[in-house]
C-alpha cells in the first residue's frame, strides 16, 4: 500500500460531494457558516464549489506557487505528531491572509481542501476518516485502502524515502496521518476499481460524477484543466489523481471512453515519473 499524497483530494471530494447529494451541504455553501469564528482570514463568500475547484484565493499553508519551496523540505509550522485529526490542522492552515478574491482565477491551494474535510465533518457530524470509509472506500469495494499512521508501519505499508539512494524516510516530513489535502494510502488494483465505481454511480450519483469531471476551469501553467477534485487532460477525455510530496509520487489515470486506467505509485519522491511520462507519452493521455 502506497501513500498517494495529493492524489487523496479526490477521496475527500467524492465525500463532500456524497454530503451535497444528500442534502447536508451544498456547492453554494460558504465556509464561514460552517466554521464560524475558526480561520477567520478565510472571506465570508467562499464556498464549498471554490473550495473544490482551487478557486477560493484563500491563503495556503503549503503555497505550490512558491518558486522556493521543495518537496522534501521541512515546512510544517507543527511538531508532525499533532496533526493526526483535521482538528489538528486549524493552527497549521490558520494565519495565511487571502490571494486574490474568490472566483477570481484558478490557484493550486493544499489548505482548501482541509477546509473542506473540517466543513464535512462538522455539517456530518462525523470525523474526516470514518466519513471517507463510509461514503468513498467501502461504496467503491476498496480493500486497501486506508488513512494509515506514518508511525505505525505495517507489513504491507510502503515506507516513503526521500531520495532514491539513501534510507532517510519521510517520516518528519508530513503528518503522521493524511487528511483532507492527501495521505491515504492505496494499491493500484484499488485504483482501478475505484476509478470503475466513480463512473458506474457506486459513489456518488452519476450526474455528480459528470460534474466533479467536466472543466471548471483551466491550469495552464499545469497543462491541464480542473474539474471538482479531479485532475483532466487539456483536451482529451482523461481524468486524473496526481500526487508529490516528500517520499511520495504518484498518477493514475482513466479514460471514461474507453474504460482504460494506469496508475503508476513510487515510495519515492521522484520515483513515479519517468515511467508515467513514458505511458503519457505511449497512450495519449
């Protein structure tokens, strides 16, 4: 089982999204309704569809626009022990005043997304990895995948190294545990299915599933475009995960025409790329 860094935006989407086709939020949702005086530099009309989309303009704790900042740097404001709960989180995403207003223009924001899982947990009234079991993994048949914690490695658990010579792990260098913006752990054969469940309606609705994976917006510093949650092709019909972080590399891709999905995972910080660069190339996506 590999963490996927990024690549678990896509668990947390599909949850609050499961949460709007239910009812108990909506895209129109703002945040400070939910969060009440908590991150109070968050602006009063950014909503759950910025939150989803990269759109919020809200400060990010974990800036990618940064030119100085590397993956395998030291950067969390907090002993990595503490950030084990998304309550955790709140000190560590606080403090970062706004970019730009909401709805202004597409910016790549890690901190959003555990905004977004601090939003479903209290409009569910359940905690963030429980809520991802219930209304993503299990649904989708997922048999390994989980939030595990870095500090309780397992037989199955791939050790993230920070280089590709060396034995210096990424144990330091992120939460002990995943949350809203990534850290799950999963295997490839679970990424295939999971990718089959989104499109079948095991997850959420099938309409919701054409929305989180149509263009809401387009990255082109990313050569990309963006839906809710999912990465998509410049112009074809692929939809992506992609995760990087210290220790970790990760993409997975599917064609929802053709059915096709490859997802290529790395206990390393670059590990993953070359080959997925190889199959980009070789399959068009």
């Amino acid at each position: 089982m590999f963490a996927i860094a990024s690549g678990g935006k896509g668990f947390t989407a599909l949850a609050v999204v499961s949460l709007i086709a239910d009812g108990v939020l909506s895209l129109d949702t703002t945040a400070r309704s939910i969060l009440g005086t908590d991150l109070p530099l968050i602006a009063d009309d950014v909503t759950v569809e910025h939150l989803l989309a990269h759109t919020s303009g809200i400060g990010d704790y974990l800036d990618e626009e940064d030119e100085g900042l590397a993956s395998t740097d030291y950067v969390l404001k907090y002993p990595v022990h503490r950030l084990a709960e998304t309550a955790g989180f709140i000190p560590e995403v606080d403090g970062y005043p706004t970019k730009f207003p909401a709805g202004e223009r597409f910016s790549y924001c890690n901190g959003g997304y555990i905004v977004l899982a601090l939003i479903a947990e209290r409009a569910a009234d359940e905690g963030y990895h429980p809520l991802v079991q219930k209304r993503v993994i299990d649904p989708a048949g997922l048999s390994d995948t989980a939030f595990l914690r870095s500090d309780e490695p397992s037989a199955r658990m791939a050790l993230g190294y920070l280089y590709d010579e060396g034995l210096r792990t990424n144990l330091l260098n992120l939460p002990v545990r995943g949350n809203g913006d990534g850290g799950i752990y999963t295997t490839a054969a679970d990424m295939h299915t999971l990718w089959h469940a989104l499109f079948n309606g095991r997850i959420v609705p099938a309409e919701w599933a054409k929305t989180m994976t149509r263009p809401h917006n387009s990255a082109p510093d990313q050569g990309a475009r963006y839906g809710l949650g999912f990465w998509l092709s410049q112009s074809g019909p692929a939809v992506k995960l992609v995760g990087s972080d210290a220790g970790v590399s990760f993409y997975s891709v599917h064609d929802p025409n053709t059915g096709a999905t490859w997802t290529v995972l790395s206990n390393s910080t670059d590990g993953a790329w070359p080959v997925a660069r190889l199959l980009s190339e070789s399959l068009c996506d």
